[in-house]
C-alpha cells in the first residue's frame, strides 16, 4: 500500500536481455507518474508496445494498467 492507493506490479525476465514490467491498476497516478528504473543499462524499451524513451528519471507510466517490456 502507498499514499495513492496499492501497488500491484510484477518484473519479470522476459527472454534474453529482457525484462518486462507489468503495473496493474488500483493505483492512483502521482503527478509526475510511476518511475521505472530498473538496475540495468536501458537500449530500448516499449509501453504497451509503443516505443517509448527513456527519460532521465526513467521510463515514466502515465496510465494504467500498463505493460513495460525493456531491452537492455
């Protein structure tokens, strides 16, 4: 539990040099969004199988639920 309601989430390696991030919903978004910042170096990642950037906080999740897959 978190000041803005459950955080259900599961990380989870998704094949070789992957891994996927899945953020369920239940959760109200904070202003800035949900960081993730996995411990690896991130090449590519995408957001409900968009691409999407890294920013310098991470990757940002706007919306749930949400499905992350990194590429590293």
């Amino acid at each position: 539990r978190t000041h803005y309601g459950p955080l259900a989430y599961s990380m989870r390696a998704a094949g070789p040099r992957r891994i996927e991030v899945a953020i369920e919903p239940g959760l109200e978004i904070p202003r800035g969004g949900i960081v993730i910042e996995p411990p690896v170096a991130i090449r590519a990642a995408t957001l409900d199988g968009a691409p999407v950037q890294r920013s310098l906080r991470g990757i940002v999740v706007h919306a749930l639920p949400a499905r992350v897959l990194i590429k590293y």
